[in-house]
C-alpha cells in the first residue's frame, strides 16, 4: 500500500494509518500468544454469515453482514484483507477490523 508524499511535511494522513496498523499489530501478536479476542471484542464486532473465503486480488472474505460501522446490516460485505482467521473459534481478523463469522 504505497503512499506518495511530497513536499517536507508533516503528513497527518499518514497518522490514520500508523494507529490502524499499530492495532493491528497488537491483535497479531495477542493471536500469537495464542489469546483469541474477547467475548467483548467479538460482541462489538461485526457478524458476517454466509462468508467464504475469496482469493482475487488479495485474501478477504465476502458475506452477508451486521452490525458493521459503515456498510448496512443484511448486505454483502467485501472485508478489508484478510489477515488471520480461525472459522473453528468463529472470529476473522482483517486488515480493519474483527469480524464473528457465523455459518
């Protein structure tokens, strides 16, 4: 993901960006550990159903979703990249977000 800049700075765009990677980075490395999210952090996070796996560009996840900040409950949902998934403990970690992913 490239982001030209120009000019000396500062660039405040890239402050968004450094903060979503950073918590990605942090739930990574919980993941590692081998601490799933929290009931909480599923419970807040958006359901996906139906999902499946697609390849094209990169890794996501396409399914019909609730409870998403920005795209409208009973739609179908393209996620951000997938990162890391466990479908047996029912959670996807995408480059934006968690997601509980139910059959």
């Amino acid at each position: 993901m490239p982001i030209l800049n120009r000019g000396p700075g500062p660039f405040p765009h890239l402050a968004h960006l450094a903060c979503k990677l950073s918590t990605l980075a942090e739930d990574l490395q919980r993941i590692a550990r081998g601490e799933h999210p929290t009931e909480r952090v599923l419970r807040e996070a958006p359901i996906l159903t139906d999902w499946r796996v697609s390849l094209s560009p990169m890794p996501h996840l396409v399914g019909t979703v609730v409870g998403h900040p920005e795209i409208g409950d009973g739609r179908i949902c393209r996620t951000s990249e997938l990162v890391t998934f466990d479908p047996v403990s029912g959670y996807a970690r995408t480059f934006s977000r968690f997601y509980r992913l139910e059959p």
